[in-house]
C-alpha cells in the first residue's frame, strides 16, 4: 500500500510539472498622468509572474515607438502587483513612447505602449526686429529681465452633469503685468487656449472658474494659464469627470457552447452599468421565447469580471431552450440579445450509439460459446511464463456462455462521456476520441444509469468472462496470445518508451481482433463487473466447466480490472488470460489509467 501511495505521488508530481509549464510576466501599462514639460508619473501592473518570481519590473521610454529595456529605463522594484513611477528629466513639447516591463527567470516581457506630449514652454514676446530692445544684455529678446507667470489650479468640485468649478491661484506674475489668466480644458490631455477657455475677469490672484456646457459622463483635461509680456504659462494638467446621467444599462449574450444532453455553456459580457449602482447580472433561459429573470436564472452578485460564463446544468435531453444575458440596476433590467440552441439527443439503434442522429459508439454482438480459461503454461522455460500471476489464473478451466450479448467496439471516449455527463471529464490524457483513464467507479455507475435514461436501453459493464471470451474473439478466435494478433505492438498502445503519460493514444489506431474490437490491451484497465478473487475461490478443480459466471458475491479485492493499461512496459500484462483486482474508489478521480467498455 505505501508503494502504491508513492507512485500515485510521483505520478500527481509529474502531473503537475507538466500541466504548469513556467512563461514569462504578464504586465500592463495602465496610464499616463500628470504629464508636465519635463516629467510624467506612469502606473503600471504586473498581474501574473509566470510561475517564476519577477526579479525586475519598471518602465521604459523612448522618442521612437516600440521601446524597450535598451532605451532609458527606470527600474520600480520587483514582484506582483501595481507600481507608480516618475520620469524626470524630459524634453519640453515632445512626443514620447512609454511601456511597462517585467523580468523573471524566463525573460522580459512589456505591457501596451502608451504615448505622450510633454508640455510646450512657451515665449510669445520676442519680437524678433534684429534690434536691441533697452534692456540690459543688449539681445532682442523681449524681456530679459521678466520671467513666465506661475499659476496652478488648486482644486475641482461641485462637479455636475454639465459643470464644474476651479479654484486658481496666481503664485507669480514674473515681475511684469498679467494681460490674461484663467482656465482652459478639452477631452484631450493637454488643453491650451487653443480648445475651450473661461478666462478671470475678477482681477484677483486667487479665482473661480465655472466651467459650464459641458457632456455628462465625459473624461476632462483642464489646466490653468497666465499671459504676461513675457509669454504665456501653464499649470499641471488636472482632470474631472463629469457626473453620468443615469441610462438603463446594456449587456450582451455573447455565445452558447460545449451544449450536451443535459448542460451548455453560456458567456456574457456587461458593456455599460449606463451610470447607475450595480444590483446583479446573470442569464436567464426557457423553453420559450424571451426569457426573464421570472424564469430559470443565474446570479451572480459582482459586476467584474465584465466578461463572465458559467455552465448550466439540470437541462431537458432533446430540447429547445432559449436564453439571454442580463444586467439589473436601480434603473431597472436589460436583457441581452436571444439565442436559440437544443440540447443534445442520445438514442440507441441499429447496434450504434448516436449523437443528434450521428454514429458515435458501436456494439459489437458475440454469439454463445465455450472457452479454456486460466493460467495455460506451467513451464518456466516457455514463452509468457508468468509465474507471479500463477495463483491468481488457477486453476485452469472451462466456462460456458448460454446467452448473446453485445460489447463495445472501443472503450467509452471522452466526447461520448461529456455529451452524456456533461461537466465531468475524468480524464488525464485529453482527447475527444481518447478513452475516458481516470473513472472512479461511482462515476462509471451513474454514467451508465444516465446513458439508460437517455437510450432506453439496458447498457452495462461486461462480466469478467464475457470480456476475456470478447478478447480471443469469441466463437471467431484464432488463437492469438494478444487479442488479435501475437504481437502486441499490432494491438497494444503500452509503455514501449518508458515515459509516464506517452502511451494513451486515440482509440482505434491499432488493428482490431477477430470480431471487430479495437484496445482490448492496453490504453486503459477496463472495468468487469465482478468482484475479484482468486479463481480458486469458485472453481473447484482443473477444467471444471462453470457456466455463465458472474464472480463472487463479496467485496474482498474490489473489482476486477482487465486488459493491462499504458502506464506498463511488460506485454504479459496485456495476455487475454491476465487479470488483476484492487480497491476501488467511489467518486474521487485518484483511478489513474482506469475505463471501460460497455456491454448489452
């Protein structure tokens, strides 16, 4: 037991270092404030570290796009999560290029590129005759000895649908008259006299602006300015928003997926709350048209993420429902557009398993008949000897099979499994036409209940002697060591490579027996519906003829499991006669390298 619980460790570890490969961060650039002539402040996030620890993050900057930790960079620390970081020593009104990084041991990866302008410093009274203007250098440069004017918003409120007001103050005059002050704002982040202006006329150095006519719900940039005969100044850019006029909210239903007998996936997107409080989002669906909140639905309390999807359970086999997306708040509900989609239909005809009319799993019949069952070779120097499994094969006899029955041509695929069961998929090696390999019994049970449900049909797990009297094929059997050949490379995906979770492979890719069937060896244990014991727990003597056996009536070693499965490299574990049991669990998915087939 403590081996068996070490390989299951091993094997979970191997797992998990597989399935979480390390890559390199994942960060963005969110935005890019207080842009000034000389400096900008950038926030940036590094939202994943790759499954390595982020060793150096950052910002880098250049005058051209596209830059990178080989341009001017600044490094902000290291580490997952939201970083601000200055750039200073800028060159006044120019264009610049800014991008996030973050290192981990796999490399550097950068967020989105954002641009900026920095802000112009500007000199509008040179006159520029050639001539000495009387000051003291003797250059014509206007003023020599007057300075910018200095001037800055110092607050935003009372900010309304359509207005808001500035607080101003004038810090400097630079030693020369103020021919005029105010405020000046646009959408864009550097607004000048250029866009939208409210100028003083009170003449004081502290003042009100009321900015007026402005669109409810919009982003504003806006800065104050001062003229004197120096030229013209600007304070630091600020920014409002102006308060949204509440609308009904807007949300859409953006796909119907992964649709089974019983379950389908449904995605949304919430693309406006329209200004008002978040109450609740979900989907809504019916067998009839326009679906409401009033009929089956699904909350979810949270407004984010915006994109959201959950599968729906509990459906109707064979049925037309109708759903959509919707958004609640304390404007009221809207309703994403409708879409129409039917749930799968599973039947059983003509030998063949079908999904919406389409074959999908075939039943292969096998006459009555008798066969030698048992350990055949007692002779270590013979082929296949097998002396470890002696005990468990003996003694050697005849069994009987008085009644027709079906098996499948294949063990049950993972497509078939979720169409039927819809969210679980034991699986570990996946693939749509790979065999379902890690199937706790309970599950396999209620596979079958509901695919009865489903069919009408009487579907079950083969009997240990039904599947081995299958394996050599039947009443066509020609004898074979392995099931359809004595090769076992003709009929068996093993582990020939030596590598844990190489050789499970799609099923029918290797040649079938003598009746049809395909991955009686290897692949995946199968499932008998026998409890197992030794054969000598009901069989008496050697070539005593037992008829229609069904095994024992206690649980002692769990169930049998037959076929050898993947995760082994000897071929004697595939021989028709071997046989193995061991515990079982009921519902927990630990049954590695475990499936079934399907009798009738």
């Amino acid at each position: 037991m403590k081996t068996k619980c070490i390989l299951t460790s091993l094997i979970v570890l191997l797992l998990m270092i597989a399935c979480n490969p390390k890559e390199q961060p994942i960060v963005t650039t969110n935005s890019v404030n207080d842009v000034t002539s000389e400096s900008v402040v950038v926030e940036a996030n590094v939202e994943s570290d790759g499954g390595a620890e982020v060793i150096d993050r950052g910002v880098c900057w250049s005058v051209t796009q596209n830059p990178t930790i080989s341009d001017e960079h600044k490094n902000n620390g290291a580490g997952l999560g939201i970083y601000v970081t200055q750039i200073d020593n800028l060159e006044n009104a120019t264009k610049y290029y800014v991008k996030a990084y973050a290192t981990n041991s796999e490399g550097t990866s950068y967020g989105e590129e954002i641009s900026f302008e920095t802000l112009e410093v500007i000199d509008d009274n040179d006159d520029n005759d050639g001539e000495d203007d009387g000051d003291d250098d003797g250059n014509d440069d206007g003023n020599d000895d007057l300075e910018l004017p200095n001037i800055k918003i110092t607050k935003i409120r009372d900010v309304t649908e359509n207005s808001a007001i500035c607080e101003v103050e004038l810090l400097s005059d630079g030693g020369g008259a103020i021919i005029e002050k105010g405020v000046c704002y646009s959408k864009d982040s550097n607004p000048t006299i250029s866009d939208n202006v409210v100028k003083d006329e009170s003449g004081e150095d502290i003042f009100i602006a009321n900015i007026t006519d402005l669109e409810d719900g919009v982003k504003y940039n806006v800065r104050a300015y001062a003229i004197n005969e120096k030229g013209i100044s600007y304070g630091m850019v600020r920014n409002f928003i102006t308060i949204r006029i509440p609308e009904m909210p807007t949300i859409k239903t953006s796909s119907v997926s992964d649709i089974t007998t019983l379950s389908a996936l449904f995605e949304g997107e919430l693309i406006d709350l329209g200004g008002s409080n978040f109450v609740s989002k979900g989907f809504c669906w019916s067998t009839s048209q326009n679906p409401t909140i009033e009929d089956s639905c699904l909350v979810f309390i949270h407004p984010y993420p915006e994109k959201y999807k959950e599968t729906i359970s509990n459906l109707e086999e064979n049925t037309t429902y109708y759903v959509r997306a919707y958004i609640t708040t304390e404007m009221g509900t809207s309703y994403g557009e409708e879409i129409t989609f039917k749930t799968v239909d599973v039947e059983y005809e003509n030998g063949y398993i079908t999904i919406d009319g389409v074959e999908n799993y075939k039943m292969i019949p096998v006459e009555p008949g008798t066969f030698l069952r048992g350990y055949q070779n007692k002779d270590p120097e013979a082929p296949h000897y097998y002396a470890s499994v002696a005990f468990n094969e003996s003694p050697i006899h005849y069994v009987t099979l008085t009644t027709p029955y079906h098996i499948g041509e294949t063990e049950v695929t993972q497509d078939l499994w979720y169409i039927v069961m819809g969210n679980k998929r034991p699986v570990w090696c996946e693939g749509e036409r790979f065999p379902v390999d890690m199937a706790p019994w309970g599950w396999v049970m209620d596979f079958i209940e509901r695919l009865n449900e489903l069919t009408g049909a009487e579907f079950r797990l083969p009997t240990e002697a039904e599947w081995e009297f299958a394996s050599i094929g039947g009443n066509e059997s020609k004898g074979y060591i392995y099931s359809g050949s004595d090769n076992p490379d003709d009929v068996a995906w093993y582990n020939i490579e030596g590598i844990i979770g190489k050789a499970i492979r799609e099923v029918k890719t290797k040649m079938p027996n003598e009746l049809g069937l395909y991955d009686m060896h290897g692949n995946v244990f199968e499932y008998c519906s026998d409890n197992y014991d030794y054969y000598s727990a009901f069989v008496s003597e050697e070539y005593q003829t037992i008829v229609d056996p069904v095994g024992v009536d206690y649980d002692r070693w769990g169930k049998v499991y037959r076929g050898g499965r993947a995760l082994s490299s000897d071929p004697r574990d595939f021989l028709s006669r071997y046989r193995t049991g061991y515990g079982y669990e009921e519902f927990h998915m630990t049954e590695f390298y475990k499936g079934f087939r399907l009798a009738l």
